[in-house]
C-alpha cells in the first residue's frame, strides 16, 4: 500500500492515478477534502484493479495525524511507501512585507506537515525493514527567487530534511527520494494568489510548464526501482524553463 498526502488534486492526484495505472494494488489518499477524495478513489477502482482508502486529514495537525495513525494502524502495517506531497506557496511578498498567517501555513504543510507523517509511518518501515520515502520538494529549495523566501526556505528544508533522513536510516533498508518540479499547473498558483484567477494564469502564459502527470510518473518511476536501487533526488524543468526566474515567454 502507497499513502499519498495532499491527494485530492494537483501533483498528489496525479500520483494517485499513476500508481493505479502502473498496477499497485492498494493506495491510501489522504487530504483535506475528503468529497474530492472519495470521488477520486470510487473513479480509480471503477477504472483500475487498485483498492483505494480515502481519509480527510490536515497534516498540519500533529494531534490529527497521531490519531489518524491509531485509527488505520493495521491499514499502515502494510504501508511500502508514502510520498509527502502536500504543499503549498502563499502569497508572494518581498520579505519585509511578509504576512505572518501565510508563514505560519507554508511551514505548517511544507515542513512540519511532511515531518508528523513520516513520524507516523516510520515505525512500521524499521520493523518491515523496508519502505520508502517520497517527499516533493521544490527547485525553490536549490535556487531562490525573489519574493519567494518562506517558500523556498521550507523547501531547502525539506531538501535537507530528505539528505539527513537517508543517513539516519542507512542500513534499515529504507529508501528516501526527492522530487524537486519547477514550474507545474495545477492549483499552486491559484492558492498562492488566494483565488486571483487572472495573476494565477499569469504565470503560465506563454508557456508550456510541468503537469501533475510529469511529476507523477517521475515519482512512480522512482518507486519501481529494484529494491537495492535510490533515486536520491530528481530535478525536473519544463523545456521553457531553466532557473526559477529563467522562463520562455512565447507571447
């Protein structure tokens, strides 16, 4: 069974459909919006022979994730992988005028979020001797941009969160990989703008960016390697981009 977090849509949906199409068996989809999540696991059953379990769950809540760990424990038993994709970007502010709620998010999803579920999961990794770990990171974590800076500092967190896992399990048999996407469609945009259609779009015109699905089967490939195989870390651009702030525009 494969835990995905942030499942109702975006890149953690796109992981979902990727998955069942490569024949995994089982996933667990986690999210805040457990009507999108249930839609979405009736829709991969009725499609593809994978048993899907849905839960609503805040990752941003250490106290729900414990408890969402003692509901399903046996359900997690057989967990081979989780991919931490839960995430977001909020607002886009020169440091000095940063909004302190919209910190506050980013590191409670991008770090603390992805900290609480691989607590979760690890316990039942070291005793299986096995499992892996997926966490998406950024390319904002490697190269910073301006107006970016919470948001690229949880992400050169996750980054070095992910380096520091892979010493500390060495030898338990437990993979850790990266999965560091630039510019992708989905609804990052349109969250990090809090619902302003028209600068969301902005930052895709011209453009032929990432899709969820590009990164899904990124993340897919990465945990169908043989067992003695670790994808430490990927970097994916589009085509039309070269850095965070490297883009071409065809307009």
């Amino acid at each position: 069974m494969i835990l995905i977090t942030g499942a109702s849509s975006g890149i953690g949906e796109a992981c979902a459909w990727s998955l069942a199409e490569s024949g995994r068996s089982s996933l667990f989809l986690v999210g805040r919006r457990g009507e999108k999540l249930k839609s979405l696991a009736q829709e991969i059953e009725k499609k593809h022979q994978t048993k899907v379990l849905w839960a609503a769950l805040d990752v941003r809540s250490q106290k729900d994730v414990q408890s969402f760990a003692e509901q399903y424990h046996r359900e997690l038993e057989s967990l081979s992988a989780v991919v931490n994709n839960a995430g977001l970007a909020a607002g886009a502010n020169v440091f000095q005028e940063g909004v302190l709620e919209d910190w506050e998010t980013m590191i409670d999803t991008n770090l603390k979020g992805l900290l609480y579920m691989t607590k979760a999961v690890l316990p039942n990794f070291i005793k299986n001797k096995s499992g892996h770990i997926i966490n998406i990171g950024s390319v904002a974590g490697h190269w910073v941009y301006p107006k970016g800076n919470v948001y690229c500092a949880t992400k050169a967190a996750v980054t070095a969160l992910s380096e520091g896992l892979r010493y500390d399990l060495m030898g338990t048999g437990i993979r850790v990989t990266e999965i560091c996407p630039g510019m992708v469609e989905t609804e990052f945009s349109l969250v990090r703008f809090k619902g302003d259609q028209e600068k969301a779009k902005a930052v895709y015109q011209g453009v032929q960016p990432l899709t969820g699905q590009d990164v899904a089967e990124a993340v897919t490939w990465a945990i169908s390697r043989p067992q003695h195989v670790n994808v430490q870390q990927m970097v994916l651009y589009s085509t039309d981009q070269a850095s965070p702030t490297m883009v071409h525009r065809r307009i």
